[in-house]
C-alpha cells in the first residue's frame, strides 16, 4: 500500500502531505511531512496514533479501549502538538472507570458518544495512490 494524501492540517494555509507507511497490504503507520521556514520536516505517526484523518484535519487516536478521542495537530519550528479534545480517559477516576470529555470539558457518557457519532459523520480525506500522474495533478496541477 503506498498512498498520499494533501490537507492543510494545521490551517495555517501551507497543506502538510500525509503518507501512509506500509511494509504489508495493511498501514502500518504514517508520516506527516510539515514545510516551514524553508525546511521539510518529518514526523511519524503509529497507525492507531493517528487513524480516520478526516477533511478538517482531525483524527482518532487510541490508547486503549478506555482510552481513545479525537485530536488535531499545531506545530512549531521543529515539532508538534497533538490536543486530543474530546476524549474517553480510564485514568482521570479514582476507581477506573471512564471519564468523557468534549472540547476539554467533563460531560456524561451520552455526551460523549453523541459527540462521537458527529465526529464520524464528517467526511475523510481522499488518499491517493502513489503513481507519478496523481503526484504531478496534486503538487503541479496537471
């Protein structure tokens, strides 16, 4: 699998190109390449770290089956900043149990997954299969 995809993540109006990292039919991870003040930088993501990129340049994010939400990336001069925003965390209760989070603010469990369900509506991005004429139409407009 080698695809690509182009979306302004940070919507600083400078897009980011997102390469899926595969070494079988499956992702294995992907890397994000970043363009600022004249240099390239590259940063990797695992496959669960960063899954269901979608259109306004959100994504999940996993870390368990209690521990899981949705995020965006900001980044600065050499690295990057994931705020995962709303969010399913088994760590924040004393006894174990889920804590839910919406736009960093504590809410029910219903809350939650009614935010959950809108965030999966949104649509994704479009990935690219690695070939020279989709390179050539996304970066030089032919």
């Amino acid at each position: 699998m080698s695809e690509f995809s182009v979306i302004d993540l940070d919507r600083d109006g400078t897009p980011e190109v997102v390469l899926i990292v595969s070494v079988t039919e499956y992702v294995n991870s992907y890397e994000v390449l970043h363009y600022q003040d004249g240099t390239v930088y590259g940063y990797g993501f695992s496959e669960r770290g960063f899954s269901d990129l979608k259109i306004d340049g959100t994504f999940q994010s996993s870390g368990g089956a209690g521990d899981w939400g949705f995020c965006s990336l900001t980044f600065s001069k050499d690295s990057y900043t994931i705020d995962t925003f709303t969010y399913c965390d088994s760590h924040t209760k004393a006894d174990g149990s889920e804590a839910y989070f919406v736009n960093h603010q504590s809410v029910t469990a219903d809350e939650f997954f009614a935010e959950a369900d809108l965030w999966e509506a949104k649509p994704g991005i479009t990935w690219y299969n690695y070939t020279g004429d989709n390179i050539d139409a996304m970066f030089y407009g032919s």
